[in-house]
C-alpha cells in the first residue's frame, strides 16, 4: 500500500505561529502542514525523540485561539518532524475542524475524514 493510500487525512498548509512543548521546555518551531490526525514541523535541531509525547500549540489569531494538540513524534528526516496527535480537546478540534474545512472545501470529504478520526462514534 502506498503512502498516499494510506493517508486519509487531507494535508493542510498553513503558516501560524507556533510552539512545541517537550517535558517543561517550549520551543518555537515552524507549522509545515496541518491534519485532523497529526502535524508537520520544520526545526532546525532534532526537538523530541521518536515516540516522545509532545504538545503541539498553533496560534491562531494572535493569543485569542489556540489549537493544542498532545502528540507523539513518528518521524524526522531533514529537520522535518512528524508529529500523530494522541487527542486533542473538545475546543481545539472544533478549530481544527474549522481550519480543515475552510481549506478543502468539500464537506463530503471532511465528513469522510472525521469518520476515520472516529471509526467507533456511532
């Protein structure tokens, strides 16, 4: 199966400001892309391991909205970090959700990737 296959969760670019959180250090870090299931980061020096669990703080709007989400590094390669979202409160889904649907424009598709977020929410 190939990686586009596999992907189910449309990629979004976007720039915001944000902050990685490992242990009690943050880190200022560059947003790549954006997905309802994870995050990709550019930083110049290596931030996490693999498998460490993270926060991930994207600024939107200034301070007045922030979408946190806990994750958990899958990968680095060229000082780009892939982060999995391990589960995001009920506030920053819901500007996560927003974000994605104003960027893909199809509500069919993002009905089809909130189906796969949550495979048993019936």
């Amino acid at each position: 199966m190939s990686q586009t296959e596999r992907r189910r969760f449309t990629r979004i670019e976007f720039d915001a400001d944000t902050e990685l959180t490992v242990g009690d250090q943050t880190y200022p870090v560059e947003l790549v892309d954006i997905s309802l299931k994870g995050a990709l980061i550019k930083s110049d020096a290596l931030l996490a391991n693999l498998n460490d669990e993270v926060t991930i703080n994207i600024h939107l709007a200034g301070d007045d909205v922030i979408i946190r989400m806990p994750a958990e590094m899958t990968h680095a390669s060229e000082g780009m970090l892939g982060f999995r979202a391990l589960s995001i409160d009920l506030e920053s889904i819901s500007h996560l959700r927003r974000l994605v649907e104003l960027n893909i424009g199809d509500e069919t598709l993002l009905e089809r990737e909130l189906e796969h977020l949550f495979p048993n929410s019936e």
